[in-house]
C-alpha cells in the first residue's frame, strides 16, 4: 500500500509505525466494510447493520451517491446485490470499474467543471426515482468538492475562489460546509427532496469528527441546521472576500428571499434512513490491534483532535515525552493514536497539507527534546492518500529528520506553509497514491 515503504522502514520502530498506518487504511476499504455491514438474506431481504429492506417492495434498485470511495462502495454493494441493481451513478475522482452503476468524475479539493457536468447526471438520475425505487446512497468524505452543484446565480468560479479562500483560513469542515451547503442545489438535504418519494438507504463512510451527518459531505441527505445567516457569519468570522455572486445569494437567503436548506421536519426526509458505517475509529482501532501484536500497549488518545496542524503536532509530543519519563499514560514501548482532522491556516506559499505540517512540527519538537536519543517515530496521513493539494499521503519523522543546525529551516518552512519540499528532501514524505477510502486523518507516535 506505502509505494516507498522500503525506503521509509529503516528500523524496526519505523516498520512498526508504517504497519499500523497500512492497517488502519486496509480496515477502511469499502469491499471490507460492505461485506461486514451489509447482507443479502434469501433472495429478497437486504440487511444493513440491524435494519432490514424487503427488495419485493420495489421496482427498481439503484445506487447514486458520490465521495472519493464511492466507486469502491459502489462495486462493493454489487458483490452483495449483483444484477438486483438496476442501474445508477456515482461521481468520484478515484474512477475503477463497475458492472452495473455509472461512474463520473470530478476533482477534490477544490471542484471543477467536469465535476459540474457529472453531478448534474446525478441529480437527472435522483429526479428519476420514483416511489418504487430503492436507492442505495454511496456517501463517503470528499464529496463536497466532488459533487458540485452551484445554485441560482453562483458560477463554478465562483465556488472554485470561495472553496480555495475557506481552505486556506483555518476554518473547520462543518463551517466550511456550511458555506458550500448555501450554495448548492445538492447539499444540505437538497438530494433528499430531489430523489423523493423514493426509499433512500444512505450509506456513509465519515470523514468528519462526531459523524455529523449534515458535515459529511455537506450533507446532501440529511437535514440541515445551518442556515444562510450561519455561512454568511463564516466568512465575517475569517475575513473571506468571497466573489459577488456567492456574497449575494447567502445575504437574500439570510433575508428570506431564497429558501432555506431542509430541516429535520421536513418531508424529504421521512422515507430516508442513515447508516454511519465505517468512520475515524475503524482506522484507529486495526492500527491499534497491530501496535499490540507487536508486543506494545497501544493507547487511543482521540478520534476527535482538531484545531492547528502545528499545535496538536506539540500537544502529541508532550505526551509522548511525558510517557517515556513518567509511564503516563502508558509505559514505552508504546504507541499513542489519534484521528480527527487538523487544520491549517495558509499564510504562506508553499506546498504541503495538514498531516504534513503535522509531522514537521513534531519533528522539531522531537529535535528540541533530544533528536534521535528520545525514540519517537511519528507517522501522520490522510487515510484518502492525498494530503491537502498534494500527491503524499502524509510523512514519517523522528529524531533524524530535522538534524542539529537546521531547527530554522523546518521553523521557515513551517512559516511559509512549504513543508512539502523540506519533508521530500528528507525522504519523509508517505506515499499511498489514491486508498480507495477516505475516513479522516490518522496519527500514530512510537515511542520506543
């Protein structure tokens, strides 16, 4: 799965580390959590977790959805399903190949024209549904850029500057969305009334801290809290000169001249259920397993941590010193875990993502407390394999990464949000290419 894991695995602390971040990865892949979730009982009853679906109730059967896996959980309902699905469509940026479910593309993390084009087949085909028809909705993280749908007057530049500015403030996914929800004929529930009357299953692989469902992918079958007045706060809150359109259409919704996203009493919503089937803590728990087949005690700090990239990288590394001189919480050999999704507040011009600035700055910190004496590893991805715009997952840092004398380069490179180049120099960078998943950030410190 690590495309450069023989150069990255020099010992055997380190292999331990990438064993772990390819475990917690392998235990979010669609076909294994489908397989585990979801069932066929007979000929004519669907099981998904406790719920079951009677398949002789409805015409049709079909799977719509988007979300960098949702190709994977597509083909994965067709190993359970076969040709009882009908038919379908799922706009990814992870394309692979399916029997019976349409596949179109689109990019992440910032969306584009073809991702346009795809997700207005989406909604043509959720305007198809009707109320004997079973949709079997594929909803899995990235699904906001992915499956762009500007609303009224907003055009995809727009949304494109507007998307770009929120991603580099330093703003959380639930109030980024809450921006995008605002602009969308999709998100915040707004597929739910287009695929009405239909029965909707909706599917979720969370990338979201809490499982928020109206967060995931903003939420295009879940009610929604937000309102126009909330995403236009958002960008007072963070300084955000967003484009005209977008400024106007968010200042008539919050003057009631749009209507808001659908609620919790809304009717668009009686004939959806929502399965939270896989999320932070499926990653946390295989990486955990293998940490103690390895003979060390494996402790979950969070799957919850958030905030600064740079500043969560010190708290971790506060606990790891605190382990190896004190045995709290846990007694070396060790391996302290963690999920969520930090954030970055881009101020300078460089290359790098969140799990990058992550591991730079615990790198330091690790040199500052006594470099390659104190044995600590840290290993930090995004389990979707791609790391803000980049083409790495994340990296792996220890005492060796940043060396006596070039404290100010890796502080610079922090400064300059440009720690791509600073890690690949160092043949730190973890690189997976696309998972097949995506189930948030996963962090791992060894201390050995």
């Amino acid at each position: 799965m690590i495309e450069n894991r023989d150069r990255l695995a020099t010992t055997d602390a380190r292999e331990v580390a990438l064993e772990c971040v390819e475990a917690g990865i392998a235990a979010g892949q669609p076909r294994r959590v489908i397989r585990e979730a979801v069932s066929l009982e007979g000929d004519e009853t669907l099981r998904v977790g406790d719920a079951t679906y009677h398949l002789e109730h409805y015409d049709e059967i079909v799977v719509l959805g988007g979300g960098n896996a949702a190709v994977h959980v597509a083909a994965a309902l067709e190993d359970v399903l076969g040709d009882r699905i009908d038919g379908g469509l799922v706009v990814t940026d992870d394309p692979g190949e399916t029997q019976y479910v349409s596949v179109r593309e689109g990019d992440h993390p910032v969306p584009s024209e073809r991702g346009v084009e795809s997700t207005r087949d989406l909604l043509a085909a959720a305007d198809a549904a009707d109320e004997d028809t079973l949709v079997l909705a594929a909803i899995t993280g990235g699904g906001s850029a992915l499956m762009p749908a500007p609303a009224g007057d907003v055009s995809l530049e727009a949304l494109q500057a507007t998307t770009t500015a929120l991603l580099e403030s330093g703003a959380d996914i639930g109030e980024i969305n809450a921006v995008r929800k605002h602009c969308s004929a999709l998100k915040g529930g707004r597929l739910a009334r287009r695929v009405a009357p239909a029965t909707v299953v909706s599917l979720v692989f969370s990338d979201v801290v809490g499982n928020d469902r109206s967060v995931i992918a903003s939420g295009p079958l879940a009610p929604d809290a937000s309102t126009f007045a909330d995403a236009l706060a958002v960008l007072e809150r963070y300084g955000i000169d967003a484009p005209e359109r977008v400024v106007d259409r968010l200042e008539r919704g919050a003057a009631g001249e749009v209507d808001e996203t659908p609620g919790p009493d809304d009717p668009a919503f009686d004939n959806v259920s929502t399965h939270v089937i896989a999320d932070g803590m499926t990653v946390l728990e295989a990486a955990r397993d293998v940490a103690t087949e390895r003979g060390y005690e494996a402790l979950v700090l969070s799957s919850r941590v958030r905030g600064e990239a740079r500043e969560a990288a010190t708290t971790h590394i506060a606990i790891a010193e605190e382990a190896l001189a004190t045995g709290t919480p846990v007694s070396p050999p060790a391996v302290l875990l963690s999920g969520g999704e930090t954030t970055v507040t881009v101020r300078g011009d460089g290359t790098g993502g969140p799990n990058q600035e992550f591991a730079t700055s615990a790198a330091v910190e690790i040199a500052d407390g006594g470099g390659p004496e104190n044995g600590i590893i840290v290993a930090a991805v995004d389990t979707d394999g791609i790391d803000g715009a980049t083409d790495a997952a994340g990296a792996l840092v220890d005492g060796t990464t940043v060396a006596d004398g070039e404290r100010d380069r890796a502080h610079a490179a922090l400064a300059d949000n440009d720690v791509y180049p600073y890690l690949e120099e160092r043949d730190a960078l973890i690189h997976t290419g696309p998972t097949g998943t995506n189930l948030n950030d996963l962090r791992l410190i060894v201390v050995d």
